[in-house]
C-alpha cells in the first residue's frame, strides 16, 4: 500500500474500521486418509463356477437308454398355465366318468322296479312333483305296481327330476309310452320313455356320457352363406349430347347443366364466326349438325 492510503484507515470511524480488522486464525484440521483401492480378483472366465451350475439329472434304463435329464425350462405363461390347467381337470374328469362308469350296475340297484319290461322312465319333471301326483296321472292306462322319484342322497333329499313307474301288466306300459309323452304335470310336459338300464345292452345313463339325444354337445357353427355382390349396370354408350338420367336423379340435372354450358360456347364460337365473315352456307351446315346432337 502506498504511503499515501496508509494513514486513511486511522481517519475512519470505529464502526467502519470495524469491518477492516482480522478475523480468527484458522483451525488446523488433521488431512482426511485416502480410501484404499479395493482390488477385485482378476477375471479367469467361468472355469472356476462349473461346479456351481445345475448338473443334469441322467437316468438310464437296462439297456443304456437316456429316460429322465433335467434341464432348464421357460417360464409357464398365463397362457399356457391356463391350457394346462383345463387340459388336467378334463383328464380327471374322463378319469372319474371311466370309474363311475365301471361301478355302475343297474342289475344290483336294491331300490330297482321288479320287472324292468313294465317300467317306464319318466323325465322333465317339475322337481315338486311327487309319486302321489304321478300316480294319479299315469293310472289312466292301467294298474300301476310301483312309483319311485328318484332324490339326490347327496343333498338332502332333493328330487332329480326323473321318476319310474312299473305296471302290472306289460300291455298297459306300452299304452302310456304311446299316450302319456309329452302329458304336462304341475306345469311341466314330462318325457316318457322305457327304462333303457336293463332292458338296452350297453346302455349308459346321461350323467355316465350316454343318454339319448344331443342337448349336451356344442352346437354346430354356423357359417353365414356369402351373397354374391350385386352385378352394376355399365352404362350404355350414347350420343354425343344424349341426356343420362331420370328426372329425379342427381346425375340426370348435373350433364343438362354441362350440356347447357357447352351449347353457350358453341354459340359463341359461331358468333365470331359470323363475324369474320365466313360463308353462310358452312354455318348453316354446322347449325344443322349441331341441333341433330341435341
């Protein structure tokens, strides 16, 4: 500094030379250590993990044949969990069908009719219906043995909606299956048929995948027959200026309009025509022609 500002500093205010005075020395702080390099192992390729992979689970059989290895598979998509899922469930159901199927014997049904050439199988029913009730419809055709309603034993009793009723005499069975299908008891038009269990060889029951008629399976497609597109008139080739068109047409008014248009500069052709002098006699020819267009 310059002897000439050296002196000014004593000349200021306190609060002003406040302001120039020296703070506080700094404290010493000890240097913060360095981190150590972490020294990753060199990379040897994957030699060194074979070990560590999933083996191969091998199975052989007497003869030296491969017949189990395990190996990595994919994922299962929702998809494809799904197909399996209802792929498992139809196989378990075959499989309980084939089971059920297998212990069936009508023969052995302690609660069967005595004679199964006098029983007919009564189906459709109003599940209210009682034996009582179906007795007093069917005893029109003849003495009646026995009537039994057929309940799930599995669900308190309820009717299954199917019946049988035995007769006395054969004759008077054949009668109702002639006369009492279709008869409508409590509201409903019942069935009617012979009891088809041991009168029918091989015969299955409905819920066994047998039974008449095809109320079960999935209806066939329909596939909607293709009309053939409908055939459009070309239009026929006309004169020159030959109107197209009905009167209630759009197109009809849009070729008078154009029409219109060409015959006004046609005209006007014809007026310079005359005006350059042009031999009468070519431009009545032209007129001519031009009005047999029209």
């Amino acid at each position: 500094m310059s002897k000439k500002y050296k002196s000014i500093s004593n000349k200021l205010p306190p609060q002003i030379q406040a302001l120039f005075t020296p703070g506080p020395p700094i404290a010493y702080l000890p240097p913060l250590e360095k981190k150590r390099k972490i020294q990753h192992p060199i990379n040897e390729g994957i030699a060194n993990y074979i070990d560590k992979f999933e083996q191969e689970d091998v199975q052989y059989d007497a003869e030296g044949n491969k017949i189990r290895e395990t190996k990595y598979q994919m994922p299962e998509s929702r998809r494809k969990r799904k197909d399996r899922i209802q792929k498992e469930n139809q196989e378990q159901l075959e499989k309980d069908l084939r089971l059920k199927l297998a212990d069936w014997d009508p023969h052995s049904d302690p609660k069967a009719t005595s004679e199964p050439f006098n029983t007919l199988f009564i189906a459709k029913m109003n599940y209210e219906t009682t034996e009582e009730t179906l007795r007093k419809h069917f005893e029109v055709y003849g003495p009646i043995k026995t009537v039994r309603v057929v309940k799930d034993i599995t669900n308190n009793d309820k009717p299954r909606g199917y019946a049988f009723i035995e007769y006395e005499s054969h004759e008077d069975m054949k009668k109702a299956y002639r006369l009492g299908d279709g008869m409508e008891i409590d509201g409903w038009r019942v069935l009617v048929d012979v009891e088809r269990g041991r009168t029918v060889r091989d015969w299955k029951p409905r819920r066994l995948g047998g039974g008449l008629g095809n109320s079960r399976e999935a209806p066939p497609e329909v596939v909607e027959e293709q009309k053939p597109a409908p055939e459009v008139e070309k239009p026929r080739g006309g004169r020159p200026f030959e109107r197209r068109g009905g009167s209630g047409g759009g197109g009809g008014i849009v070729e008078v309009v154009v029409e219109g248009i060409l015959m006004i500069e046609m005209i006007d052709i014809l007026i310079e025509i005359e005006e350059e002098g042009i031999e009468i006699m070519i431009i009545d020819r032209f007129y001519n022609f031009l009005f047999k267009c029209i």
